[in-house]
C-alpha cells in the first residue's frame, strides 16, 4: 500500500443515503470518506462513545473513584451499616455507568 492516497473517484449518492452513511460514519467516529473506504474494503466499523458522553464518563469515572474510597473507609471503620450504604451506591454508580456505555453501542 502506498503511503499517500492520490488516486479519487467520484461517487454520487441520493441525499437520503449520504445522510444514513454520514450518520453511520459519525457514530464510528469517522469521516464519511474513511468510513466508505473502510467499509468498502472489507473493514466493520464499529460505533464508539459519542464525543458528547466523554466528560459524562470522565465525572462518573472520578465519582466511582470517590464512592470507592469511601467504601473502603467504611469497611475499616468496622461500622457495617455504613459500609453496606457505601457498597450499595457504590453498585448503583456501576449500574449507571454499565447502562450509559452500552446505550452507545
């Protein structure tokens, strides 16, 4: 394969098509072009987490890190009520992250 791609061939599509392969592409997180290329020759794309989920996932990933040590604090306090109220939101926060990662797959 070369390194530079320097031979182009027009395509037309019906609007309604551009607009499913654009939505198809975006949800791959590439361009339209990269994902018809791919596509074409041979490749699956596969939809990745949209860009706007990213600090959404960031803010759950440091609240889970929070609720994590909090646990642990609660299980060396030997204070059992506590410790149990920490695991349980502690699993809910999984839960939550679990259904946000897979409503983009």
């Amino acid at each position: 394969m070369p390194d530079r791609r320097t031979a182009a061939k027009l395509i037309r599509f019906h609007p309604d098509e551009l607009r499913e392969i654009t939505e198809c592409a975006r949800r791959s997180g590439l361009t339209p072009a990269r994902f018809i290329r791919e596509t074409a020759l041979g490749a699956t794309p596969k939809a990745r987490a949209h860009a706007a989920d990213q600090p959404l996932l960031r803010e759950l990933a440091r609240v889970g890190r929070s609720l994590e040590h909090l646990a642990r604090c609660a299980r060396a306090s030997q204070d059992a009520a506590l410790a149990a109220k920490t695991t349980a939101a502690l699993e809910r926060h999984h839960a939550l992250v679990r259904h946000v990662v897979q409503r983009h797959r």
